[in-house]
C-alpha cells in the first residue's frame, strides 16, 4: 500500500469511529468536511517517511502518528479561517467550515479535531511507552509556549520576530513530524528536530510567496492574505528574490542535516521533491 493510500485509509477509519448515531449530525459532518477530502498531507507523508526510513516495527502505532499530525492540522486550518482570524470563505477549492456549516459548528468541528487526535494516540495499545512520547511531542508543538497556538498568538503582537513566528506557526507540526515518526519506529527523537524545522520554514517561505504571487483560484483559498492582515511574512521582510533565495538556503539545510539511517537516501529524494511541488513560480518582470 502506498503511503497516501495508508494515511487516507488511516484518516477516513478515525473519522467513521466517531461518526456514531449518539453524535450530533451537523458536527458529525463538519468534521468529516474538514478532513475528507483532504490536501497535499504532507505532514502525515514526512512522519511516515521518517519512520519507515527508521524501519518502523509498529505501523499501526505510525498511523495513528500521521493521523494525529493530520487532524490538529486539519482543526488549525478550520480555525484560521475564522472571521476572528483570516476570515476566509475558502479552503482547498470549497467553502470553508464556518461558512459551509456556520461558526459555532466551526469551533466545535476543529475543538473536536483535536480531541480526536490526542485520543488516537491513546487508544493504540501498542508501544506504551513510544505512544506516551508521541502525546507529549504532539502536545509541546500543538500548545504554548512554542506550538502552533503560540503562532497564531504572535499574530495579535505589536513586534514580531519572524523567525520565532514560523517557527510555532508552521515549523512546529513539521518538527512534530520528523520526531513523532522516529519515535513510532522506537528511535530517539532529537536527531529529527532540526529536519523538521528545517522543512517548516521552507514550506512557510514557500506559503509567503505563493500568497504574494499567485490568485486565490490557483491556491484553492484566499490569496494576499500577509498583506490584507498586516502580518509578517518573508516577502515583505527579504523581497522576492531574496526569499527565494533563503527557500533554496533552508531546502539544501534540510538535506544535510538528515540522520544516518537506514533510508537516509530515500528522505533525501522525498525533500527534494516536495521542494519542486513548493516552490511557487515568479512571474515575469518587464523587461527582463
């Protein structure tokens, strides 16, 4: 089985457990709307990688892994679309969850979400003690003080440091990824931090461009959102060419600082191509 076809069949399994008839309807479906079907899930893909690079002993401990990363992602984005925050009316190329079901069900459905996640891991029942790590590396990035509710939070700041902003913003759940899928293969963690990082903060450069440079239908939500909000972002910091610059810096970081491991060459290839998918195209200046 490939990997998207495990992490999808891992995700839709957690979603259809709580869709029981004790459960209210319209969350029910919200949730299911939120996650199914879903983007380039390209946590889940890095947490499985990793493991499988560390010949994972516990897959079923690994899905629950990925599926976790997945639904706090998932929850992230209902939130962040929220008028209190983007205000967004669009999400992967549909309405977003408050405008598709209303906001208090948005609420819930990314309450819920993350819930859910916290619950799987628990529920596995394999590796006691490899699930008890996962819940605290998944807690510590979801959180404070430097998880991706520590990013948002910068947001409502008069100074920003940018570096720590993406860092919890975006970089939080990739390093959350890098480590959760060596600790579901029985490995130590910490080597896998700062690929995680690393990652991150290309894929957030790459998130700054797109949203500088590409319309709202390309990226299936709405585009100019940096400067709509005011937020700090490395375009209006670098310029364009001075992120794409840092993007191409970050990206040949991320592949020296792989741990020796069994498929030490195969991450490698997975970095490089996920950069290909990411980095977004400048357009043309006249005349050049």
């Amino acid at each position: 089985m490939s990997l998207a076809c495990r992490i999808e069949t891992a995700l839709a399994a957690a979603i259809r457990k709580r869709q029981s008839a004790l459960a209210p309807p319209r969350l029910a479906a919200a949730l299911e709307y939120a996650v199914l079907p879903g983007g380039a899930r390209i946590r889940p893909t890095i947490c499985l990688s990793v493991a499988s690079a560390c010949t994972e002993d516990q897959p079923a401990l690994g899905d629950a892994a990925a599926v976790a990363l997945e639904l706090v992602h998932c929850a992230s984005l209902v939130h962040d679309d929220l008028p209190c925050f983007d205000n967004a009316d669009m999400r992967r190329g549909k309405p977003s969850v408050h405008r598709a079901f209303s906001q208090p069900l948005a609420v819930l459905a990314g309450d819920s979400l993350i819930v859910m996640a916290f619950e799987g891991l628990a529920e596995t029942g394999c590796a006691p003690e490899r699930a008890l790590r996962l819940l605290r590396i998944l807690g510590r990035h979801v959180g404070m003080p430097g998880g991706i509710c520590a990013g948002q939070g910068w947001e409502s700041e008069d100074s920003i440091d940018l570096a720590a902003y993406h860092r919890a913003k975006t970089g939080a759940l990739f390093t959350a990824a890098t480590q959760m899928g060596a600790v579901s293969a029985g490995q130590d963690p910490e080597p896998w931090e700062e690929l995680g990082a690393r990652i991150g903060e290309a894929f957030q450069i790459a998130d700054d461009l797109r949203d500088a440079l590409t319309d709202g239908g390309a990226l299936g939500k709405p585009a100019g959102q940096d400067h709509l909000h005011g937020r700090p972002n490395a375009v209006a910091q670098l310029g364009v060419d001075g992120a794409m610059g840092r993007f191409r810096d970050v990206l040949g970081g991320a592949i020296a600082s792989i741990p020796s491991c069994a498929g030490e060459a195969m991450l490698a290839d997975m970095v490089r191509r996920y950069a290909e998918r990411l980095a977004p195209s400048v357009p043309a200046r006249r005349g050049s």
